[in-house]
C-alpha cells in the first residue's frame, strides 16, 4: 500500500487481510467497534496462529467519543501450582511445553469485559455472528502464510515435541509451505462451543473443565480451579500529555510506560525535523533510558517498588531528557526482552475507537496444543525469574511481565488515534516512529507506517541488542549514527519482519477515518 486509505462508515486494520475483513463486515452488520475487534481477534487467532491465539493474553484501550479512555488488563496470572518449588533443579523456566504453559490465558476474558463496556452503546450482535468468520475459516482452512512458514521452520526444534504441535501445525513431521491448506478442526469446534455457551464457558463451564484437564495431563502447573478463578479486569489507563495531545497505554504489568515515557522525553529534546540524525538519534536515547526505568518498575502490580505514574510527570521527564546527549549515544549492553504478538485497530461511524494487542509471547508460545480443544497455550509466565531476589520472580497467582501494549493518542483538534505494533522490544519503539511520523513531522499516516524503521533490542528470536536498521536509511545518515557511538546492524531486506508489524487509525472530527497497514504484514486496512 502507498496511499493512506479513508471512509467514513468504519475500518479495520489487522496484520491479516482476512481478521480486518471480518472486523469490516461486522460494522457493515451493524456492530460497533468492539464487536469488529472480537471478530477480528477471533479470526486473527485462526488464520495468524504463530502470532497469537486464544491460548494466550490480550490488553484493549477503548475511547467512546466524551467518555473517559478505559483500559482492560486481560492477563492471566501463573498457576497457584507454578511456584518456584515446581521449577526446583532448573535455572529457568523451560521456554517449551508444557511447563511454560504456567498462566491462565485471559484474551477470553478481555472478549467479555470488552462487550460488557460496549453493553450501553445499542443492542448487541449475537456471540454467533461474532465468531462465525473464526469458526468458517478453522474449519474450512486457512492459506498458510510466507511468515507463519518460515518461523515454523526456524523454531521448529524448539516447538516439534511440544505435546499436539505437530498434529496441529506440521505436515507429516514437517513446516508447511507457504499457501497450504492448514484446517484446524478442534479450534472451530471450540469456537463454536462459546458462540453457543458463551465466552465465559471458557473458564468456568464445560469447556472451561476440559481445558483444564488436558493441561494437567500434558503436565502443566495450570489447573481448572486457575481458569474458574481469573476474571479480566478495568484499570485506570495510563498517560502522557503531550504538546497538542494525550497519549493512553497499558499500565504495569505491561511496558506501556516505556512507550509513554519515549514520546515525553523525545518531545523535551525539541527536534523540529523528521528522518534525521537528530529524530532517529533521540527516539533510540529516549528508548534507553525509558527501558531502564522499565527493567527497575514494571512488574505485578501488586508488587510494584514505584508508581509508574510518577515518570510520566513533566517535571520527571525534564529531568530525564536532560540526561541525553544530543550527540552520543549511551553504550547499551542491556539485554532484551523477546515477544511476538499481533495488534489492531477499529473505529465505528459513531467514532468509538479501540486499539487492541493478542498474543501467546514467542511465536506458537509454548507450542503446546491441548487435545480435543485445538488451542494453543502461550508461554507468558517464562518471563518469569525462579531467582527469589528478581524483580519479576516467579510467584503463584502473579501476573507475568509483558511486552504487549497497545497505544491510543486524542488530540486536542478532536482526531483519534489507536495504534501499534507486534515485536517485543520494539513495540514502544515502532510505536514512537509512527506516532512522530505522523504527528510531528507531517507525514501521511501509512508513510508513517511504511517508512523505513530501526530496532533497538531483540525481536523475533534475534539475540543481539544492536541497533538495527532496515536498508532503506540513507547510507549518510548510518555512517552519522555509527561515528556517534551506536553499534549498528544494516539489516539485508527493505522491508523487515524483525521490525514487526505495525498499523494505525486515525479519526477526523468530520467523521474521516484514514488507516493504514505494514507492508511487512499480510494485513490490510478494511473499511465501509
């Protein structure tokens, strides 16, 4: 895509053409933005399976036109089992199999709070019309993507033992090709299961039971009595107020404040120009030190040493800003943390907007596929420390670190704003490139998207903490980055999966909705 599409009736962005078109047509059908999100979120969970499934978490922003932005935390907390006795012997919690799949999943969960707030805004599609495009393409297949193929066959040591990964996911042992035809009969049957039973049969019905079973005999900490307890839940987004704009995010246990914390210090260093040393240069300073307040504060929140709130105040972010050298760069050994996921967009003809992220952690999570139900648990809790003295150990009933953290900007002219990324670490940074793009720097928002990016950090299995930049950079400004301190990688490809896959929505106060997908997706912009 090259041009930043529009409409007025509603659109859908999703980093698979098929999740924004069922997203699309359940606006066409009269619903509102949440209920595209669920379609789309359960579409995307078939047709993207190495991104994210409904084995894992997801965090929603909602903004209703002069309402408050409410933020859903759908985390599920590790198993009341999954203590660091369990894990005795092991310096780690396996990264695979069965014992990394030590927390509740609780997209299922977001789901249904997400339709409760929406409960008020008119009368609701049924659960039915909601999943159907899950189901009808769970039974009748799926065209295996280029990115699914590839990472299967990349982690495929890794995943080919996990218990049901090969069943599910493998073609007589081996990665499927790209462009075949994966059928995922037990996911459809689960699907259609809570259209039927509702999406709270997942934790605490018939099906809630069954998954809970087969995760004890695959040999999980999880139980029945860990799904029947978890709820998802509403809490107080957090936010950055910018010169013309608020930003909204996640609070703990997500990175959200990184991704706040980069747009506050990068506005402080007062660069007046876009794709320069000066914009590329301080968003990578401001990512380091946002990090490094990361790695000391975000966790449980139940166990957090500080407020988050307190960094995203402006007079803790001038003091921070003035701590970044302008023209070095500060060494950065730090390491990183790995995660892949998916985010999406919506926003309705009423101008509710909602800006959504699902994921399992490493791509297929924990690879394993529990029996008779096709769904494939993440490995969330493997953020988890087993030393007792981290800032992130392992606990039982405490929530996982996450990298997941959709963004949603409103703009003091009335423009809306949900956007994001998949990609660990670098989802506040990709975040922080869009968002300058467009709203500093002029840029039309799928330039924004599709302009050349830089990592920081690891993402899709990378171990390095190099600063990475696609091919597209002008030669110059990579020489000027280098002689400044930055260790920096020149990746092969113009257009990079390790930079993730990102997509953005922006509403105008006349009712204009633009949008815009990664190229480097298999996404695209749906819209009526």
């Amino acid at each position: 895509m090259i041009h930043t599409l529009k409409a007025l009736g509603g659109m859908q962005v999703a980093p698979h053409h098929l999740a924004a078109q069922a997203g699309r047509d359940v606006l066409r059908d009269g619903g509102n933005a949440v209920e595209a999100m669920v379609a789309a979120a359960a579409a995307i969970a078939v047709v993207y399976p190495h991104m994210n499934a409904i084995g894992g978490d997801g965090f929603w922003l909602i903004h209703e036109p002069g309402k408050p932005v409410v933020a859903i935390d759908a985390c599920g907390p590790s198993a009341a089992l999954a203590s660091r006795d369990f894990y005795a012997g092991l310096n780690a919690i396996p990264s695979r199999g069965p014992t990394a799949a030590l927390t509740v999943a609780g997209t299922i969960g977001g789901w249904a709070k997400a339709l409760e707030v929406a409960a008020p805004w008119g009368t609701a599609l049924p659960l039915s019309r909601l999943l159907a495009d899950g189901i009808r393409h769970a039974q009748n297949g799926i065209a295996v993507s280029t990115s699914q193929s590839a990472l299967t066959k990349q982690k495929l040591d890794g995943l080919k033992d996990a218990p049901g990964f090969a069943h599910t996911f493998l073609v007589n042992g081996q990665p499927p090709e790209p462009g075949h035809v994966l059928k995922q009969p037990a996911l459809a049957r689960t699907l259609t299961s809570l259209a039927e039973r509702g999406l709270d049969d997942f934790y605490r019905g018939e099906l809630g039971a069954r998954i809970g079973a087969a995760l004890e005999r695959a040999g999980s900490p999880l139980r029945a009595s860990d799904l029947a307890a978890y709820r998802a839940q509403l809490v107080e987004p957090l936010a950055v107020r910018l010169d013309d704009s608020t930003v909204y995010n996640l609070p703990p246990p997500t990175q959200g404040l990184a991704a706040l914390m980069i747009l506050g210090l990068f506005e402080r260093l007062g660069v007046s120009e876009g794709e320069g040393f000066a914009h590329i240069h301080g968003l990578v300073e401001a990512t380091k030190r946002a990090f490094r307040v990361r790695e000391r504060v975000v966790t449980d929140p139940g166990r957090l040493p500080a407020d988050p709130r307190g960094f995203l105040q402006p007079g803790s972010l001038s003091t921070l800003a003035a701590s970044i050298d302008r023209q070095r760069a500060l060494p950065w050994p730090d390491p990183a943390a790995p995660g892949d996921t998916i985010w999406m967009g919506a926003i309705d003809a009423q101008g509710r907007a909602v800006s959504f992220i699902q994921s399992v952690y490493w791509e297929f999570g924990s690879g394993t596929v529990l029996e008779d139900t096709g769904i494939c648990w993440q490995n969330r809790g493997t953020s988890f420390s087993l030393d007792p003295k981290a800032l992130n150990t392992l606990e039982p009933g405490r929530k996982p670190f996450h990298t997941l953290n959709p963004s949603l900007a409103v703009f003091d002219d009335g423009r809306v704003m949900p956007y994001g990324t998949m990609g660990g670490e670098g989802q506040p940074q990709t975040q922080a490139a869009v968002f300058t793009r467009y709203a500093r720097f002029g840029q039309p928002l799928q330039q924004a998207v599709s302009a050349p990016r830089w990592l920081l950090g690891r993402t899709w299995g990378d171990e390095s903490t190099t600063l990475k930049l696609e091919s597209r950079f002008d030669p110059a400004l990579v020489d000027a980055l280098r002689e400044a301190g930055h260790a920096v990688d020149v990746l092969p490809e113009a257009f990079s999966d390790t930079m993730g896959h990102a997509g953005a929505l922006v509403r105008h106060p006349n009712g204009v909705i633009e949008g815009a997908a990664d190229p480097r997706s298999d996404g695209s912009v749906a819209a009526l």
